[in-house]
C-alpha cells in the first residue's frame, strides 16, 4: 500500500513486481510520508517504510522499532543505504564511499565519519525509516547464513547503478566491526542468471593461478532466493581506484597504485602463458563472433589469420578502475565475470591503463574520456609514455613480435566494442535499460580512423 501520493514509490514498486492494494485491503508493506506514520502503522502490516525525515521517531511513538538509513548520494540514483544505527558500517561507506573529489567534499567526509562515530549525524539528505514487527537480517542475507555468515551481521547495501541488469550487493559486517568480510550479490531481475554463471567460471579461472588468486576475490556460494539470483564471495575492501585517483592529494601516491596493478598484470601474463596451440578457441571465436559483427576498412579475418605464434594468457576482461577496491592491505580486482583463461596478451593492460590515465586526469564527460584516450595511444599526451613503457615490459617479457602489437590491440577494441551490444540483448530479454556504453567499447570509433592508431599502430614506438 503506498500512501500520500508518493508516486515515484508506486511506480518503482510495481515495476519491480509489487502488487500494490487499495486503503481498504490488507498490506505486507506500507509505504508513507513522515507525516502518516501513526496511519501506516495502524494498518497491521508486517512493515512500514517512511519516507522523509523524522520517520524513527513516528514509528516509536506508534511501538515499533525503526532503522533509518540514509540514501546517498540522492533517492533518484542512489549508491548506497547508510545505515544510522551501526555507526561502524555507517563509518566505513562514508570513509571508503562517499564522494572525496575535492578537498571540500574529503574535509565533509572526515566530519561526518565523526559524527557518525558519535551517533551524532543529523538526517540530512533523504532519509528511510523502516520497521518490521518481526526484526531481523534482509531475507537475502538470511539465505545467505547456510555458508556461514552470523545470523547478527551488520550489513550496507550498495545499489545497481549502471541498469537494471546491475547487482545489487550487501556488504556484511561481523558485529561491530570496521571492515565487510562477505558480500552478497543478487540479482534485482528474476531469473536472470547470467553474470553468477559467469562470475563462477571466471573466479574458478582466476583460482587457477596464484598470480591472479592473491588479488581476487573468493566465491563461498551460489544460491537462489525467491526467484533471485545470488552469490557469496568474501569481501574487498577500501575504495575503488576510481575514487582514489579522483580524490585530492599528490600524484605520486596515486601512481604507484597505478603502477602496482600494472607490474601485477605483466606478471600475471608471465606466470600464466601457456604456449601457443591454447590460444586456438580464441583466435575461433574472434573469427566467427567478432571479426565478423564489423562492416568497416581494414577489419578482416586476416586481421587474426596473420598473426604470429602468441602465448595464451588469463585475462580479467574488464579491469577498469571501478572493478579495483583498493585499501590498506593492497587492491583487489573484482567482477571476474568476463574472465579467460586462454586469451590474447596486452588486452586488461590496455584496458587498465587507457581508463586509469583519463581517471587520473579527471576528464568530466565521454568525449574528454574518447579524446584523452585517443591522445594517449597516439603518443600525443604526456602520459603516453606510462603506457608504451608498461606495454614495452610485458612484449619483452613475452617475447611477443613489435608487428603484432597493433593487431593485438585492434583485436582487444573490435571485442569490447561488442559488449554493449551484448549488454542491450539481454536488457531487451528482459525488458531493462541497457544504460551507456562502457568508455572501451567506443574507443574503436576512433581506432580505425585515426592514421596514427589502427592495426599498424604507427605511434606505436618500436625497438630501436
């Protein structure tokens, strides 16, 4: 039942499968501004949602129990649910989470973890109480107990940004702790399936190597929860590289971050490779699947029939810096769902960098993000040496040929240039928003026409 003309809350509930009934009928759920707490809760149902500030109080006042979360950064497009009555999950998400872009923003952010450390953080922004006559764990995060998980964690919830395709993931606390040990994943659409068949072979991948296994996370369970999909993995901590190169402070710092997930992925292609007769699925596929979904100059099957002998290396596959948690113990590279065990070396460090660079720079919108990339391969941008030194490392350590880097990062750029529309497939199954492209997928808008770039990689320096 949802109250006050709260229309975005009735919309959103019915999209998401809810029924909604009418004030004479009984309700599993009512949803009401601040002001009709004592009206919802005389209702009977099970649980009330307030939506506003104040709600707690209302609800006490009518003998129930509230939570009251903090939605952040706004209620149209939020990141996560702040939980005001654990002070020490609330501390983490708004040291390691919020927005610390600029050094005003970091000073609020410093403020409020002390704040919140006192139980003293006013409810500013848009607020939820929510109360249950039967309190306990999200009933996603009960399933999830059969694989251990203590019946009293603390939890934060972290939304789906992307699309509706996106996860939505539990952040869960051993009682009273600093740091998330687990993390649930689940699906927000019934039956979709997909990204946890493709998590599970990809962390049994990332399993496979040591290399890769010191910085992945570890899949404890997969299970299925009112029709929804849902995974346990043990947590990674700290903040995304992406907030990390975007928050005040010096450079240095922030390069050798930079640096250490690069050395890490050289070696990981050392350790990894495996000789050259592994990588035939691979070059099959990138005949029949890719190569062929282009109709544009210089892209054909020669393109992969003429490359040389190449070792067979495990990929990530999408190891940009928001699937990087970085923290006090390392970084740890997340989302393994794309991940190859025999595919074609330099790809995730083209991929890395190209995106870490244009973070590191602070580019604003798309087409910065398109043109500093275009800049950077074709050896315009004074950080075009990071990249060619980082790519230099790893085609000596491989031995691979200076005539086949082009190829190989043409190749890289004609795959990720598919994954939106993949992405869009899927949403059209199940009637979703595929939301933008990924910044890798349109580099080969420019790729092909640009002289210097291309499958000859003029700018591309080779040994002299």
């Amino acid at each position: 039942m949802v109250l006050d003309g709260l229309h975005g809350w009735r919309a959103g509930l019915e999209e998401a499968g809810v029924r909604i009934v009418g004030p004479r009928e009984s309700a599993d759920l009512v949803v009401a501004g601040t002001a009709s707490g004592e009206a919802a809760a005389s209702t009977g149902a099970q649980m009330i949602l307030l939506d506003g500030r104040g709600g707690g109080r209302r609800l006490r006042r009518a003998g129930l129990h509230p939570d009251r979360f903090l939605v952040r950064p706004d209620a149209e497009r939020p990141e996560f649910l702040l939980p005001l009555q654990s002070p020490n999950v609330a501390e983490y998400a708004v040291r390691t989470w919020s927005d610390g872009s600029s050094r005003t923003k970091a000073v609020r952010n410093r403020l409020a973890s002390l704040l919140v450390r006192g139980r003293l953080l006013p409810e500013v922004g848009p607020v939820v109480a929510v109360a249950s006559r039967h309190p306990g764990s999200p009933y996603v995060v009960q399933a999830a107990e059969r694989f251990g998980v203590p019946s009293d964690a603390d939890w934060l919830l972290a939304c789906g940004r992307a699309d509706t395709l996106s996860r939505n993931v539990f952040h869960l606390f051993e009682k009273g702790a600093g740091e998330p040990s687990w993390v649930v994943k689940f699906a927000r659409l019934p039956g979709y399936d997909d990204p946890f068949l493709r998590d599970e072979r990809g962390l049994a991948v990332a399993r496979e190597s040591t290399v890769a296994s010191l910085h992945a996370p570890t899949l404890l369970g997969r299970f299925q929860v009112d029709g929804l999909e849902a995974s346990l993995e043990s947590a990674a901590t700290g903040a995304t590289l992406r907030d990390v190169l975007l928050a005040p402070g010096p450079e240095a710092g922030k390069r050798a971050l930079i640096d250490a997930v690069a050395s890490w992925l050289v070696e990981l292609a050392r350790s990894s490779a495996s000789p050259p007769h592994d990588l035939e699925a691979e070059r099959h596929r990138l005949l029949t699947d890719v190569i062929p979904a282009w109709h544009v100059g210089g892209v054909g099957v020669d393109l992969v029939r003429h490359l040389p002998p190449l070792p067979a290396v495990l990929q990530h596959n999408d190891l940009g810096s928001w699937n990087i948690i970085a923290g006090d113990r390392g970084f740890t590279a997340v989302d393994w769902e794309a991940a190859r065990r025999f595919g074609l070396p330099l790809w995730d460090l083209l991929y890395f960098l190209t995106d870490a660079l244009a973070t590191l720079d602070r580019v604003a919108t798309p087409a910065e993000q398109d043109e500093h990339t275009r800049r950077v391969l074709s050896g315009e941008s004074s950080r075009s040496g990071i990249l060619f030194g980082w790519l230099r490392r790893m085609v000596d350590e491989l031995a691979i040929p200076d005539a086949a880097v082009g190829p190989i990062a043409t190749l890289s750029w004609l795959h990720h240039g598919l994954s939106h529309r993949a992405r869009t497939a899927a949403s059209e199954r199940f009637g979703s928003d595929a939301g933008l492209p990924a910044p890798a997928s349109r580099i080969v808008d420019f790729w092909l026409d640009d002289p210097k770039l291309g499958p000859r990689w003029a700018a591309w320096p080779a040994r002299s």
